[in-house]
C-alpha cells in the first residue's frame, strides 16, 4: 500500500508539473513536498518516498509521503547510519535489493522489515555547499528499482537539487553552480530529444518519452547519452548526393 495518494503519474506529465512550478517563489518545504509525492506517483515501485536534509551530524527528514517513511528515516537518524545518510553524505546511490539479506546496516533493516519494506533506493542530491541531502525511495517488495526507476530518480533529485540550491543562492559556489548546470543540461538534452521524436513521428511528450526509453534500454545506454546522440545525429549534416 502506498504512502500517499494512489493517483499514478507519467514521467512527461510529472517533469511539465514541476516545469511550471516557481523556483523562486513557493516555500521550500512546498516545492520539496511536491517533488517526493510526484516521485512515489510517477516511480511504479516506490510505495514510500523521502527527501533528507544532513546539515553537518544532524539529519532531517525534510519532505516525505506519509509517515512510514517518516518512521524509516527516523529509525536510521537514531543508530546515526543507514542508505538515506550514507547516500547524502557520501554522494553515491545507494541500493538495497532485499532488506532480509543487507547486512550494511544492522540496526536499521530489522525495523524496515518490520515496516513492511524489502528494498530501498537512496539517490543524493548533487548539492555541494553547507546541506546535502538525498532522495530516498522505499518499497514493500525484493529488488524492487530497475535502470529505468533509478533514471527517473535521478531526475527527481535533480528538481530537488535545485530547490535546495535556491534556497541557499546568496551563498551559492562555484562547484554549485557548476553541479545545477550539469543537471539542467542534461534536462535540456532530453527535452531536445523529445521534440525530435515528435516532429518525426508526431504523437505527444508522454510518447515520446516511452520511445525514448525503449530505445535506451535496447541499446544498454543510459536515457541522456541516447538523448544526447539522437539531437547530435539530427544536427549532423548529411552528404549531398551525387
């Protein structure tokens, strides 16, 4: 049973929702909320998802979908260890495919377990200044997160990135902005992509986007570098004929 509300969303429909949402404007908190509840709708697997702040020792669960997931982040911020804090604080992901089998984190799985929660998906936030954090996706079956869900995971935790980034703009660093870049770009590259799709075979962004992904996981590539090559060999020019 899913945390939140049981409405699905597509990945097109859920990036043009948070494509129309202020980054400048909306509390933090706000835009945080959004970003987990779309992930949890959009991500087929998750049945709960978390958006955690680690300031210097301290965690905290800033956005969540309901209060399991609440409850999973809190029980790793008690025993100071788990996937969500080592995620942030190492920026790396951070898989576990089944709970009953992990043995990283003993003082953690037992009460995952106990959640109903057999695997977990923690992706950090590509933010370099004083808070990292990560975006952390729970499900109540074994490996549950294939290539494609951690692709889109990716993306959410870019949306959240940026918040976070906003958020601390006064402040904000070289490596920061050179981090918020990288994340926009690689947006833009599979906006391009799309509307390649779409002027060739015409159809809608949602389409589009199922093309797209069917054409990355047949050719064992990750969804921007077939993006990045679909745009390059549209702007390549071809040789007259003779």
């Amino acid at each position: 049973m899913h945390d939140s509300s049981t409405d699905r969303s597509t990945p097109a429909r859920a990036f043009a929702e948070l494509g129309r949402t202020p980054v400048v404007d909306p509390p933090l908190g706000d835009t945080l909320r959004k970003i987990a509840l779309l992930t949890c709708q959009t991500i087929a697997a998750a049945d709960a998802v978390s958006i955690t702040e680690v300031d210097r020792n301290h965690a905290t669960t800033v956005a969540h979908t309901g209060s399991r997931a609440l409850m999973l982040d809190q029980s790793q911020y008690r025993v100071g260890c788990g996937p969500c804090m080592d995620a942030a604080r190492g920026g790396q992901i951070v898989t576990i495919n089944d709970m009953a089998v992990e043995t990283r984190w003993p003082g953690y799985t037992p009460k995952a377990l106990a959640q109903g929660i057999q695997s977990s998906l923690s992706i950090p936030l590509p933010v370099q200044h004083r808070t990292i954090g990560s975006l952390t996706l729970y499900a109540s079956r074994p490996t549950a997160f294939d290539e494609q869900a951690v692709e889109l995971a990716l993306a959410f935790a870019g949306y959240a990135a940026i918040a976070i980034a906003n958020a601390f703009r006064p402040t904000s660093t070289p490596q920061l902005i050179d981090d918020m870049r990288a994340v926009m770009q690689s947006r833009a590259i599979v906006d391009q992509a799309l509307g390649v799709l779409i002027g060739q075979h015409g159809g809608t962004a949602e389409e589009a986007l199922g093309d797209l992904t069917r054409m990355s996981q047949e050719a064992h590539r990750s969804l921007r570098d077939t993006a990045e090559e679909l745009v390059l060999g549209v702007q390549r020019p071809t040789a007259p004929s003779m």
